[in-house]
C-alpha cells in the first residue's frame, strides 16, 4: 500500500466523533512485582513548586458571552507557543526539524481583527486571511457548543508532504505528536496571559477543511478555543 493510502486509510476512518460508545476514565493499575519508589509519599525530599514549573492547567470552558480578546493577547500567545527564528529560538520539538504544522486561526470575537479564517505565519507573526464568514459556521460537535463564546479558534493542521518523504506513514504519528507539544505550550502561555483555553479534538473535519480551504496534502488534527 501506498504510504499516502495509508495515511488516509487512518485519518479518514476516525474523523466520525459519534463512534464513542462506551465514556470510562483510566484507572491507575499496578503489576504484582511493584517496586514502591518511596514508602510514604511524606518522605518525598524534593517538592518542586508547581506554580514555578506549571502552572495549573486544568480546561477551561466559557460558558457565557465572553469580552473580546484583544490582539496583543493573540500576538502574544501565538508568538510564545510556536515561531521560527533564525536564533532557532523556535518553542517545540519536531522530529527531523521538518515542524510540519501549521496553525489556522478562525477570528471570532477579537478586538482589532476581522472575523474570519487566518493562515499563522510563525516566522513573519502574521496573520494571513483566507475566509470570512458572516455567521460562524459550525465547526465543532454539539457538546461543544461552548466554543461559540469564545474569542478564537486554533486548528493545528498537519502538511504531511515533507513528513512522508522523509519517514512514510510513521511520519503522521509524529504530527499527532507534535499536536501535543504545542497544545501544551498553548495551554501554558494562555494561563501566564490570563487567556482561558480548552483543547478540542470534537471538529467536523470536512467543514474544517473546507473553511480552512485546505488541499490534500493538509490534515486537520487538533484545536484550542481562546477565551
Ligand atoms: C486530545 C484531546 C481532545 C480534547 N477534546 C475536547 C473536546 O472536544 N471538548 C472539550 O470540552 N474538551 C476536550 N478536551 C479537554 C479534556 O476534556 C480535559 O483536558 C479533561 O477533561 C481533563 O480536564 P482538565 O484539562 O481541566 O484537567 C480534550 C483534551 C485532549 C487532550
């Protein structure tokens, strides 16, 4: 099979969100050999302070109209959770360097910014209009109706082409990965910045790829509301 067959044999099978069947959080499970790293979690020495290193990340949701974002905010966290300098100063792994994600932003309560769908250019920090919309099209499942309050959506989109000629398929699992990297620096920068966030993994991916104009070789992943 083709590497790129195989890629859409994936994606395209696990884009339906209403598979979900069963709903049950994972159990911490232990092994009979468990070797206990300490007796008593009491005797921990070092207590690392969690405000200094991480933040509290937990979701969040808005559940109300929100104020506008403002767009120094955008700027801000845009540019402290992924860019591309020349100092490679850039802010998150990728694997052989390739950094096949690029970010989509859709505008819908920004001060400063038109409504609308925008290209995130990481090295030029700009915003690079596609699409407008006069009503917000729906691009996320119905319990996540919250997402209409927000200011902003973030796609992360995968452009496999380069992934694919360097490691074939695995290479989409790198994109799934690096997803992670960046999600996670959104989710830190917008804390610092008092941005409430959410991720989001429940998206129409064919509208998403529709209004996000995107071609074949662009994979819709992964999103972050902003609030
Ligand atoms: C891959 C992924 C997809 C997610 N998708 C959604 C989503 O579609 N809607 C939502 O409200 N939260 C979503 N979340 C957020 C989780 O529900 C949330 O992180 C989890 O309940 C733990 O809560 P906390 O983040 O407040 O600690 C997603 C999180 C991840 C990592």
């Amino acid at each position: 099979m083709e590497q790129k067959e195989l890629i859409d044999l994936f994606h395209y099978n696990t884009t339906n969100y209403s598979d979900q069947l069963k709903y049950e959080k994972g159990s911490v499970f232990g092994y009979e050999n468990e070797i206990h790293l300490v007796e008593n979690l009491n005797d921990i020495s070092i207590e690392l302070s969690y405000k200094e290193i991480l933040p509290n990340l937990s979701s969040k949701r808005p559940m109300s109209a929100k104020e506008p974002l403002h767009r120094e905010q955008l700027l801000n966290l845009l540019y402290n959770s992924y860019r591309f300098k020349n100092d490679k100063s850039l802010k998150a792994p990728s694997a052989g360097g390739i950094y096949p994600l690029e970010l989509y932003v859709v505008i819908q309560n920004v001060e400063g910014i038109e409504k609308g769908v925008y290209h995130y250019n990481r090295e030029k920090i700009s915003l690079n209009y596609i699409n407008g919309f006069s009503n917000i099209p729906r691009l996320n499942v119905p319990s996540n109706n919250f997402t209409e309050n927000v200011g902003c959506m973030i796609f992360f989109v995968c452009n496999i082409t380069n992934m694919m000629n360097k490691y074939g398929a695995r290479g989409y699992r790198y994109c799934l990965i690096e997803c992670g990297h960046i999600g996670q620096n959104i989710s830190i920068v917008s804390d610092h910045l008092n941005i409430e966030s959410c991720a989001i993994g429940g998206f129409y991916d064919a509208r998403v790829k529709k209004y996000l104009n995107l071609s074949d070789n662009f994979y819709p992943l992964y999103s972050y509301v902003l609030a």
